[in-house]
C-alpha cells in the first residue's frame, strides 16, 4: 500500500469514526482490507479558562469555601487570608469499547491533599475529559489521555488526567497534585469485565491481559501491550510523561484497535491490536497519580474512585477538581446587659452576646468566651451556655453564613456579700471560630458594667467631748460622727440616739433635736464617700441620780435612703459618762443632834459600799462610818464648831461635794461655852 493509499484509507476511517457508522459489517464493506499504521498522540493541553468559569459549591466540614471547575484548564487565584488548599481531584474514565462485547473503559484515579499557599497566589486547575468510545473517534481526553487504535473496531480513548498546577499547567515542574486517568476499552471483546486499567495511584492499573497496556508508575510510563499475532500496524505507544500512550492499530483494518493509555503523573501504555474481532482484550494502561508537589501535606493517591470507564459505545466520564479552603470570618462582638435597672446584691440579671459574621465566608465552629469578674457567678443559659469556674462560653455554633448573626443569652447573681459601684464588674465578651479572622479588634465586646445600686458603707461613733468627770446635775456634751467608707455617695444621712432616761436632752448648735427622749441630728443631705458628718448635743445628769455612772450608757445610730451593703457598724459604741464614773452626790436626808456637850450623833442616806466622813467647822473630822446595804448610814463622834458638813466617798476614792448637815441643839450650852 503506497503512502497515498494509506492516507486515503485513514481519511475514511476518521470520516466513519465521526459519522458514527452503525456497524461493524458496514465498516468493513467501506474499508476493505486496507490498513492504516496510526501513531495516537496525546490531546494537548487548553489554554486556562477564565476564573468566572469556576462553580461555586457546597463545602464539607471543617472547610468554609468550595470550587469546582469544569473540563480544561482554568486559572484560580487564591483569596485573601487563605494559607492552605484541600484539594480533591478525580481523573477521568477512558472510552468504552466499539460495539459488540461487554468490556469498558477504565476509571480514573482519586488523588486528595492539603497545599500550602498564599493569598493571591496563581494556581492552574485542569480537569480531565473522558476518553471517547470506539464508536466515536477513540480520541483520548484531554488532558494527556492516549488515542484508542483503529480497526474494524476501533479502541476507546484514554481518559484525561486531572491535576493542579502552581504556574503553568503542562510542566512536571509545575505539578503539585494529579489523579490518573483510566486506560480506555478495546474495541470490543467477548469476555466480561473492565478492559482499560484504572487510573491513579502510586503505579496505575493496567488492562486486563498481557494484550492490555501497562500502568504508568511514578517513574515511567506503562509498558505498551503486546500483540499476540503480530498484526498492530502500528504497534501500541507506552505511555510518557502526563501523556498515555496510543493504542495500537490493526495492520488490515480489520480486527479490534488497541485501547488508549490514561494520561498522569506518568500515563499508561497503549494496549495492542487483536486481529480478530473474537478475541479482543488489548485495553490501555491507567496513568500514575502524583503526590509530591511542593508544600504539599496530608495526600493520598488510589486507583479507581474518579470519572467511570464509558460502557459499550459510551465515553467515559469527566473528571473532577474540588478545590476546599477555610475562609475569612470577619466576626465581631456586642454584648448588653438586661434589665437596665439597678440590682441589688443577690440579685440575678442576663447578659446577651451578640456574634456576627460580616466575612465573605460561612464560619465554622463559632462560640463566644466570657470571663465574668469576681463578683458575679454563672446561674444558667437556655442557649448552650456553660460555664467552668469563671469563664462562660456560649456555643459552638456548627456554622455562621456571612452577613448572619446568632445570640446567645445567660443569667448571672451579683454576690450577696457584693461591695462596689458596679465599676469592678465591667468585663467583655469575645468571639472566635476556625476561620482566619482579618480583623480581630472587633472580635472582643466593649466592656459592658452591669448597673448597680448605689451603697454606702456608713460607721457611727460617740463619745462625750470632755473626759471631765461630773456630778448629778451637771450638763456635758455627746459628739456623734457618721464616716461613710462609700463606694457611693450616701444620701439623707441621719442619726438617732435614745438617751437614758438618767439623762435629759438640753440642747444642739447643730440642730439636734429631742422628743420623747430620743435624740435625731440631720438629715445631712449628702456625705460623700469618703468623708464623714459629726453632730454635738448637750445633755444633763439627773440631780438625784444616786449611781456611780457604770450604768448609764448608751448608742447612736446611722440610717440613709442610700443602700448600705454592712448595717452591722450603723449603730456605735455604747458610750458612757464623761470618765466613765462620776463624783458621787453628797449623802442626803443628813442629820446630827448634840447628845451632850460637844458630842453629837449623826445619821442619814447614802450609798451602799460607800464611806461618809462627817466634819465641823474647823476641819476636824467628827466621825466617819460606811453606808449600810439599806443605805442608811449613822456615826457619833466630838464637834468643837458648827456648822457641821459631810461628803461621801466610793471605793474608787472619788468624793462628792460637801453638803452641810443640820444640827439639832448647841454645842456648848452658853454657861459653860468657853
């Protein structure tokens, strides 16, 4: 056959090819015996598509962000804030078998792993195309599959690898992941099962027989088929480097074409021709996937699990590139606080915190941390809060799409024994997710202070404003000071003070007054945290009181509008009589009578326990006794000169005044007074 004819021959089996001739018989009758010797070369690379080609997806768990892309090559920039892609890529089926026989093309392999990138970085996705069928024209897909044989029934085309490019796509140099494409069918074949080899993984399958191509390996393309009568014209291709080899073509036109090796890391090899439309078998090689790009982690290349091998007359299907990523959350925290009313300590209110996510990606895993100060403890939360120790967190909340919101709200008690204006219980709360955030500043609330009623820790003291001791019937003077200790300031600051009843109000420059013997100074208006109101009152000791002062004492108290977290020191001291004791009164009901010249008997009232001395004129003492428990008290004793006077004297040694005793009879009768 001259070169001519061989052109001749070739042109009109393409032409059947395309026109989709119906069957084999007629085939025959239009080629005759005249063979082709077709060397299949590898579909070629498309120029990338543009970015818009890509499809927005639903993303799987932990991602936020999903690709996908269609059949060729197509250009992704990788956004703002992104460090890592997941990659899930799928190699393309090869063709399925002519007509007659039930084997089909090859699946293509399934590559997934994680790269390392940067924002704004320029990465080429391709997807590759299924193998076309022997009825079609056998064309292997793009990209890298191998052309099927021609013959009386043609191979099926290997399937397209799928592969991720940092740069050009096409370069090895360039590759960072692929999945293998499978080996398309044999022209057809009695026999049952899946001709073409898988592709993907480490080495990729290869066909059924020893006819069959050999899977590409990490290192090399798969050995070509081996024909078993000689008759491939020519001969089967191995595969090469991203491309599978081309299946071999019957020598005659007649017989069963070789099937396309699948395009990889390393692509299949062809398989052979059979010269015989009974036997059939010779389907290409799966191509290798790749794993080892730069920055590449986490990645795993099988055979099988990509497009599905076309059937009889069917191509196989495309491949896949599934591009994953964690996205930027721009999320950002308001937190309030209800009611907005004063609380009181023991009280309970809420917090509400408020997580919205103005990113451009759904966020992932969203929960809000609230460290509530000292003062104020967790109670409960209808909306998935909890909290350990002193730290609440709300959530996670499983997703939050950008532009959304979600609120979660807890209930908290100000400590009973709380002391404070509120301002130590400011906190914040701050929200956070498994996305890149672009701007934390905004991911902590403002502080929020819950509104607490004002207190005011007031404290009494009294005491007398002289340390003088006194005597029945003196007046002295009581000082009362309130100190408020804060945190606020306390309004209507008064004080009461019920005196005893030894005791009589008298008067007050500072506006004190009296009624029913109880004592009220104020109100004072305002006495600022910090500071302190004192007030001065005039009282007087009852002329007839008979004591020594150790049971007179008494308190004052301190009463505002303001709360007072600590009513135990309103109230003060007891306070007593200047000195604490007083001069004892003078004995009383006193009384002596001369019993004889010069000598008198004295008796009268007193105190029991005390002395009384009774003294004349000059000095002299006229006699002393002790008062008796009934306190009545009597003595005699020699008085040279009226009048005579007496004192009494306690145990502490105090005495009184002297009072003057009144005598019955004269000293000395005028006949004998010298």
């Amino acid at each position: 056959m001259d070169l001519k004819s061989r052109s001749t021959g070739a042109r009109r089996r393409w032409l059947r090819r395309t026109a989709g001739v119906a069957t084999a018989t007629s085939m025959v009758a239009l080629e005759g015996v005249a063979g082709l010797a077709f060397m299949a070369a590898p579909a070629q690379a498309a120029a990338p598509a543009p970015a818009s080609a890509q499809t927005a997806c639903t993303p799987t768990a932990p991602y936020t962000s999903c690709r996908s892309f269609p059949v060729g090559t197509n250009e992704f920039t990788v956004p703002e804030h992104v460090t890592e892609l997941h990659a899930e890529l799928k190699g393309a089926g090869g063709g399925g078998n002519f007509e007659t026989g039930s084997q089909q093309g090859g699946a293509g392999g399934h590559t997934t792993g994680t790269v390392a990138v940067n924002a704004g970085d320029k990465l080429n996705v391709t997807v590759g195309a299924g193998g076309m069928p022997g009825r079609g024209n056998g064309a292997g897909g793009q990209l890298g599959g191998g052309n099927g044989g021609t013959g009386e029934r043609h191979g099926g085309g290997g399937g397209g690898m799928s592969a991720l490019w940092k740069g050009a796509s096409g370069d090895p140099a360039n590759a960072l992941l692929i999945a293998g494409g499978g080996g398309g069918a044999p022209g057809g074949s009695s026999q049952a099962g899946t001709a073409g080899g898988a592709g993907g993984g480490k080495t990729g399958g290869t066909g059924g027989i020893p006819a069959a191509g050999g899977g590409g390996t990490q290192a090399a393309g798969g050995a070509k088929g081996a024909s078993a009568l000689g008759m491939c014209t020519p001969d089967a291709t191995r595969g090469g480097a991203l491309r599978g080899g081309g299946g071999a073509d019957t020598a005659n036109g007649l017989g069963d074409g070789g099937g396309g090796g699948g395009g990889g890391w390393y692509g299949g090899g062809g398989g052979a021709c059979i010269g015989s439309t009974t036997l059939g078998d010779g389907g290409g090689g799966g191509g290798s996937g790749y794993t080892d790009g730069d920055g590449v982690s986490d990645a795993d290349t099988k055979q099988g699990g990509g497009g599905a091998g076309g059937g009889s007359q069917e191509a196989g299907k495309t491949g896949s590139v599934v591009l994953q990523w964690v996205g930027p959350a721009d999320l950002s925290t308001e937190k309030t606080v209800s009611p907005s009313t004063p609380v009181r300590p023991g009280d309970t209110f809420e917090f509400t915190i408020t997580t919205t996510n103005g990113g451009t990606d759904l966020a992932r895993n969203v929960q809000a941390v609230d460290e509530l100060p000292d003062g104020l403890t967790f109670v409960a939360s209808d909306d998935a809060c909890a909290a350990d120790g002193q730290e609440v967190t709300c959530g996670p909340e499983a997703t939050l799409a950008d532009g959304a919101e979600t609120s979660w709200t807890f209930e908290v008690k100000l400590a009973e024994d709380y002391v404070g204006d509120g301002s130590d219980l400011a906190n914040t709360a701050t929200s956070e997710s498994d996305n890149p955030d672009p701007d934390e500043d905004n991911n902590t609330s403002d502080p929020v202070t819950p509104p607490v009623v004002d207190m005011a820790d007031l404290s009494t003291t009294k005491v007398p404003t002289t340390s003088t001791r006194i005597k029945p019937g003196d007046t002295f003077e009581y000082k009362v000071t309130v100190a408020n200790a804060g945190p606020s300031d306390a309004e209507d600051v008064e004080i009461s003070d019920q005196l005893p009843e030894q005791l009589s109000f008298e008067s007050s420059a500072d506006g004190c007054s009296e009624a029913d013997g109880k004592v009220s100074c104020g109100p004072e208006a305002t006495v600022a945290a910090g500071s302190e109101k004192s007030w001065t009152f005039k009282v007087r000791l009852d002329p007839d009181y008979e004591g020594d002062g150790s049971d007179i004492a008494n308190t004052a108290t301190a009463e505002s509008s303001t709360l007072d977290p600590d009513d135990g020191n309103n109230t003060s001291d007891e306070a007593g009589l200047p000195g604490d004791k007083i001069h004892p009164k003078p004995p009383w009901k006193a009384e002596c009578t001369v019993v004889e010249p010069g000598m008198v008997d004295c008796s009268g009232k007193g105190t029991p326990g005390n002395k009384v001395v009774v003294r004349d004129k000059t000095g002299a003492k006229v006699c002393q006794t002790e008062v008796k428990e009934d306190g009545s008290w009597d003595c005699s004793g020699p008085a040279r000169k009226g009048p005579l006077t007496a004192i009494q004297i306690n145990p502490e040694g105090l005495t009184s005044e002297p009072v003057t005793i009144p005598l019955t009879g004269d000293l000395f009768p005028p006949d004998k007074d010298k």
